[in-house]
C-alpha cells in the first residue's frame, strides 16, 4: 500500500505532516512529493521525498 502527498509551503511554514529536520537536504526552489509507503512484512510505515514530475 502506498499514498503520496504533495509538499508545500503554507506561509513560513511547510505542511505539518512531515518534521522539517527531514527536509533539511531538499531544495525549496523545487516542488516535492511525499510518498508513504506501508510494508505488511514488517507492519511498518516508511516515507519517500520525490521530485515532483512535470506533466507535459
């Protein structure tokens, strides 16, 4: 199971979801993608920072 979630900026301030001490290596002149991915093997949840794709 997977979801994704765009990343944006909301004033001065970055969507509450994710801690910006995980964001402290992403360029915030790019647009970004959170994926949340669910592995049922381990019954954990893990995140994934993707450059957003630009639709032509």
């Amino acid at each position: 199971m997977e979801f994704r979630r765009k990343l944006y900026t909301r004033g001065n301030s970055y969507e509450t979801t994710i801690p910006m001490p995980l964001l402290f290596s992403l360029d915030k002149k790019k647009k970004y993608e959170v994926v949340f991915v669910f592995e049922p093997e381990t019954n954990k949840w893990f995140i994934r920072i993707e450059e957003e794709k630009t639709k032509k």
